[in-house]
C-alpha cells in the first residue's frame, strides 16, 4: 500500500508523539507516579519529598539525555540510515530532546520548591 | 541487588514518576553488567518499531472526542427506550453503555464522568436505591475491559507478543460473564420495581435517528475488528477519522477550536503512557539478560506448586498490584515478569492477559488508589468509604467471577482455533 516506507514514517510519529506527549505530560504534571504516600503528607514534609523526587528524576533524565545523544552521534557517525536512505540521525534526535526538556522541566520544579514560588 | 531495589522503590513512593524509576533500575543493570548506557536509547528508540503501537494514540483520541460530545446522551437515550420496560431494566442498561463506551474511550474513569453523571440521577429518579446506584456507578466506570478495542487489551498484546486478535476473542465470554452477573444482581435486586417505562415504538424510532450516526461505529469497528477485515491498526484509524466526521463536521457538537485542546490532552496521556513503555523495553531487556524470570520462576517454585496454587497466588498478587498501580502501568512492568513464569505453570498467555485485565478491573474498586472510587467519590460528593461500602456487593460479585474466569480457561479459550 502506498509506498514502501509509509509504515515506518508512521511508526516513527508515533515515537516522536510519546517523547512530545511525554514533555507535556510533565509539563503538566500528569506523568504516571504513585502518590498514596505523599498525598498523606503534611505540606512542609511534602516539599522535602517532591524536592528529592524531582532531583531524582533529573538526573535520570539527564543521564537518558546524554547517553541518548551518545546514540545519535553513533549513529551520525556510522552514516546509519531509516525509511530508504534518510539519515537516521535526524529521527532519533527526537531522544536527547525530548531527555533533556524534561529533565529541565523537572530541574525547574525542583529549584522552585527549593527556592520558592518566586523563581 | 536488594538494596537497589528497596532505594528505587522508596524514589518511587516518594512520588518520582514510574518512568523515571524503571530507567534507573535499567540504567544500574546495565551499568553493573559493564553495557554501555546509549543501550537506553537503542532500547526506547524500539518504540518505533512496535507495528501496533500506532493503535494506543488514534484510540485514545478518539475516546476524548467521544467523552466530549453529547453521544452519552444518545446512547443512555437509545437504550432506554430499548430497554426500559424491563425489570432493573435501567441498571443493565447502564451496565452495558458503560461497559461500550468503556471498551471505546479506555477505563481512564471518563465512563463515570460522562456516563455515570447521566445515568445516576435516571436510576435516582426510577426509584432505585440510592447506594445500589452509587455502587453500580462506580463499578460500571471500568466494566467492558476485555471487550474489543479497549486499549488495556491491546497494550497487553503489544506486551506480551500474543496475536490482539485471539485476546479481542478470548475477552468476549469472560466480559459477558461480568455482565451477565452483574446485570442478574440488578434483576434480582430490583424485581419488585414499579416505575417501569412503556415501550413506545416512536421513542425508540427517535432514539434511533438522533443516535444514526454513531451506531454504525460500534458495528464497523467490532465486525471489522473481530471478521478480521481490519487490522487494530487500521480500526483505530477508522475509529478516529469516524468520530472526527461525525462529532466534528455532521453533529458540530465540537467546535474546531476546541481540536488542539483535545489533541493535546489526549496526546499527554499517551506520552505518559509511551515513556513508560520506551524505558521499560530497556528494563525487560536487561531482566531477561539477567535471567530474572527464571529466578523469579524458582523463587515462586518453592512456595508453589500445581497450576492451581499458582494461579491463587497470582490473583492475590494481581489484586494488591491493581490497588496500587494503574493499569497501563501495570501491564507494562508486570507482564513481561510474570509471562514466563505463567507459561511454565501451564497457564495459556491469552487466558492469562484475561486473568490480568480482569483483576485489575477490580483494583479500580480497591482502597486505596482504586481510580473508579475516587472520581465517583469527587463526582458525586461522597465520602471513599461510603463509595466503596455502595460498591461492594458489586465487588464481591465481580471477585467471584474474576476466581471463575482464572480457574475456567475454558472461558478465555474456547472462542480461539
């Protein structure tokens, strides 16, 4: 159907639409977390905790974002090619990104618990 | 080892979102095994070659367009005037548009909202109790789990690697079973009900042609879907080019403008659903590695023995899991671990994925993080505990069939070749 290569511009929409959607969603604070334990908490005790878990979270993205943009240099530097003879460098740089935005959205967030609602 | 996990698991109660957790726990895996860390990228990057995957964005959207419109309305309206001669006529009513939409639009709790908003002051008004109501409400909001497309269904598929065709089949008789149950109680429960309406063949024949345009979606999808005319992939196209063309240029019950605001809400929930599966590709991969499952399979062998024992420990486990975790969550951590392990047990993958869903249908009903109680506890203005004491006849009687779908594969099966 179509063209040959429909199906993997397709496949790779929706990769670059879950790493789009997934800025947003922490933009919006709507990625998936467990909070029985820190609804419960009193507010004072609750800034502490939401200050490690977006430290925590920083720094995993930012590790992700790093090593993804590794990944793409790898393969900018092998000449790697998607859907007949693109580089593949351009689709997977939708990885460090999309990494990086939202460990800054989560860097944000820490600072401002840390500093206050002025930042 | 256990020490990393115990710090993951305290990262994650202190409200780091689950993405964030699994890449940490597959980052430290891959670092310990001395693999270099762009492995994560490589990993995440194998979301793009998932063929189904495309199914979980179109889906979704579409259930937003749908919870947005006024066919809710339609639908409760069709089906009374179908049904509301019947004894407990309305409470099955409910139980089956719940359980549609459901199917359509994801158990994302959008069924209470936009369904249970309607039909709870109908039921108040026919006189039926006001608790059974409530109970019946809550418990409908993720009822049609294991009907075709719900999106649960599907992401379970993408998983496990089992055809989403055979579980579209393997979910019918158990989803009907729910049904049927459930509906029987409201019979039951309400025999001796006066308030019935008449038939009137021209309130059916209104609610048919206000109702003309969304009827065939259900008929289109589902005889595409289960005569194996359409791929998932293509169902879900269809399904959300229909409710644009219908909604949007027919009914003009969306404005246009309101498009990118629904886009991008809809689009948030998938990006929160995606980056859990994108760094889970990597965890699973490094667990597998790591010959996890069989460790696990070893662990659990000593305390388990026989099918049927194992099977028991898993619905426990399956109830504490879904009272805890959402449900895409869920399937996308959980499955990968306990597949394996299921398979050496003897249990069928397809009849597990039903056994999955169905449990999990029931965490949405279980304190403390059971989703159905706390959006029918904010739309309704009741306390959790008197949600959760309204739903539980209802949950009990779902725990029942739940033991039955788990120890009658046939049930799952028997629909497959």
């Amino acid at each position: 159907m179509g063209f040959p290569w429909t199906d993997g511009a397709i496949r790779l929409a929706v990769l670059w639409l879950g790493l789009v959607g997934g800025i947003a969603a922490s933009r919006d604070r709507k990625q998936i977390a467990i909070d029985i334990v820190t609804r419960a908490l009193p507010v004072k005790v609750k800034r502490i905790t939401d200050i490690i878990a977006h430290v925590f979270t920083a720094s995993v993205t930012g590790l992700l974002a790093w090593y993804s943009l590794r990944f793409v240099q790898d393969s900018y530097a092998f000449g790697d090619t998607l859907l007949s003879d693109w580089p593949a460098w351009i689709f997977q740089l939708i990885l460090p990104i999309g990494f990086a935005m939202i460990c800054f959205r989560y860097v944000l967030r820490a600072l401002r618990e840390f500093i206050g609602p002025d930042l | 080892m256990i020490l990393t996990g115990l710090l993951l698991a305290v990262f994650m109660l202190l409200g780091a979102p689950l993405f964030s957790v699994i890449a940490a726990g597959a980052m430290l895996g891959f670092y310990r095994a001395e693999i270099d860390l762009s492995v994560m990228a490589i990993e995440f990057f194998g979301l793009s070659e998932m063929p189904i995957l495309v199914a979980i964005p179109l889906f979704t959207f579409a259930g937003f367009v749908l919870s947005e419109s006024n066919s809710p309305q339609r639908l409760v309206r069709l089906s009374n005037a179908l049904l509301g001669w019947f004894p407990g006529g309305l409470a099955i009513i409910s139980l089956a548009s719940c359980a549609l939409f459901t199917a359509f639009t994801g158990a994302s709790g959008v069924t209470i909202i936009a369904l249970g908003a309607l039909l709870y002051p109908a039921l108040c008004e026919a006189g039926y109790e006001e608790k059974f109501n409530l109970g019946l409400i809550t418990t409908s909001g993720s009822l049609g789990l294991l009907f075709a497309p719900s999106l649960p269904l599907i992401l379970y598929g993408i998983i496990s690697g089992v055809s989403i065709d055979n579980l579209f089949l393997a979910g019918i008789i158990p989803g009907l079973f729910m049904l049927v149950l459930l509906a029987g109680y409201s019979f039951w429960k309400n025999r001796h009900a006066r308030k019935l309406t008449k038939v009137s063949g021209r309130e059916v024949l209104a609610a048919i042609r206000e109702s003309i345009w969304e009827l065939p979606l259900p008929v289109v999808v589902l005889g595409g879907i289960y005569s194996g005319y359409f791929a998932v992939s293509e169902a879900a196209a269809v399904t959300a080019l229909y409710v644009i063309f219908v909604e949007m240029i027919v009914l003009k019950e969306i404005p246009w403008r309101e498009l990118p605001r629904i886009m991008r809400e809809s689009m948030v929930l998938v990006g929160a659903i995606l980056m859990i599966l994108g760094v889970s590709l990597a965890s699973t991969n490094y667990m597998i590695d790591a010959g996890v499952p069989e460790r696990l399979f070893a662990v659990v062998d000593s305390y388990v023995a026989g099918q049927a024992s194992f099977l028991f420990a898993l619905l426990i486990f399956l109830l504490i899991l879904g009272a805890i975790l959402d449900i895409f969550s869920a399937i996308i951590l959980v499955v990968p671990l306990i597949l394996p392990v299921a398979s050496q047990y003897g249990v069928h993958p397809v009849h597990l994925g039903i056994v999955f869903l169905a449990t999990m249908e029931l965490g949405y009903l279980t304190p403390p993080v059971g989703l159905n109680l706390f959006i029918s506890s904010f739309r309704f203005e009741r306390s959790i505990t008197e949600i959760f004491r309204a739903t539980f006849p209802f949950f009990i009687l779902l725990l029942t069939s739940v033991i039955i779908i788990a120890y009658w594969p046939a049930l799952s099966l028997v629909l497959l070749d």
